[in-house]
C-alpha cells in the first residue's frame, strides 16, 4: 500500500531528478522552445519539496493536491498550470484514503492525465508531456518499472513527430528532429515512482 510517505518521497525524488537534468531539460526547450523548462521546474518542484518537508500531509491525495497548488503558483510557464493539474486531479481522485493500491495510482493518473488533455487541448501524437503520461497509465496497473519505461520510451518517440500544441508547434516541420522538453520531464516524474518504492 501507498501512504502519504510514499507520496512525499515521490515528489522529493521528481525534484531531485529535476535538479540532475534541469541543464538537459533548458537544452532541449532552447532547440524547440524558449529554453526555461529546466528553470521552471526546478523552481516548480524546489518549492513542492519545500512545502511538504515544511508541514507534510496526512494523506497521499492531500500530498499529491499540494503539490500540484505549488507548481501552478510558482511555475511562469505552460508546464505549471499542466502539471499542477495533474497531481491536482490525481490528489481529489485518491480522495482521504490513507493509503492506497499502485492500482488506485495508475487510474487517477489516468484521471490527471485525462484533466491536462482538457486543459491543453492537446491529444497523443501532438508532442507534448501527453506523449509520455498516456503511456504510463496502463503500465502503472503492471509495475512501477513497466510505467517509467513506457513513461521513457514515449518522451523518446516524441523525436519524429511534429509538434502540435504548445511554444514548440509555432516552429511547424523545425519542430521535428528534438525530443520534447515536457516530455523528457514527464518521464523524470514517472521514473520516480522507481525510487520512491525502492
Ligand atoms: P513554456 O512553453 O510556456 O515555455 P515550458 O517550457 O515550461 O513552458 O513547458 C513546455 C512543455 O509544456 C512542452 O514541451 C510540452 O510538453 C508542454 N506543453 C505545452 N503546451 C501544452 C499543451 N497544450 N498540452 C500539453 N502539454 C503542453
Ligand atoms: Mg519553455
């Protein structure tokens, strides 16, 4: 079962790994975008670990809503509102459970995924975060291995496409030939679902 611990380590862990590839994630924004996707997450997921080591909650869907309110209030890019949507959504989905099942994870990331369609306008295929968090939700019902792994082969398969949504579809057929920054992070937060259960 998934508790709240599990949750904050998870978060903690995204941040980490943000840290690690922040310099990865500007370069692939500079090739399609406006070169902050490193610097807005980094300044997203900083505050998200700061807030929970400051007053953890007491649930996993409570840790997943706060989280999601820091990255909307601190992220200046699409990325916030996207990403703070979807551990949002994913947080009311897990309601006041105490702890949950990696299956009850896998459907509302599903649901969170679901909402930052919604929100963005944006469908598979189209070269955004999207490309990599489909992929994960049904893998998530296998393991959390199996999730980063479709979570990363989809951030990969992003290389070929055109982008559609977003700064990076301004550039039309320029944008083809570069992996998608929003992509590239997404798999950082799937993968570390990896290390908060180890
Ligand atoms: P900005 O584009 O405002 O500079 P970021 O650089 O932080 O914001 O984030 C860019 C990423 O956000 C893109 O690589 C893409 O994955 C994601 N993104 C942008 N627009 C959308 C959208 N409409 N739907 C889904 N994801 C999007
Ligand atoms: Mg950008």
């Amino acid at each position: 079962m998934l508790d709240a611990a599990f949750m904050c380590r998870w978060m903690t862990a995204t941040a980490d790994a943000v840290d690690r590839d922040e310099a990865r994630l500007t370069d692939l924004d500079s090739a399609i975008g406006d070169a902050d996707h490193g610097a807005n997450l980094r300044r997203g997921f900083t505050a998200v670990a700061a807030a929970l080591g400051k007053e953890p909650p007491g649930t996993p869907g409570a840790v997943l809503a706060l989280a999601g309110r820091q990255l909307i209030s601190t992220v200046g890019g699409a990325s916030g509102p996207l990403y703070g949507t979807l551990l949002r959504r994913m947080g009311k989905e897990l309601g006041d459970a105490d702890e949950v099942t990696r299956e009850q994870l896998a459907r509302a990331l599903g649901a969170g995924v679901a909402a930052v369609g919604l929100l963005g306008g944006a469908a598979a295929g189209d070269k955004t975060m999207l490309d990599a968090l489909l992929p994960a939700v049904d893998a998530l019902g296998e393991s959390f291995g199996a999730a980063a792994d479709a979570a990363g082969a989809g951030a990969a398969a992003t290389v070929p496409l055109r982008a559609r949504k977003g700064r990076a579809s301004y550039l039309g057929e320029r944008s083809v030939g570069h992996q998608d920054p929003g992509a590239a992070s997404a798999a950082l937060l799937i993968g570390a679902l990896v290390e908060a259960a180890a």
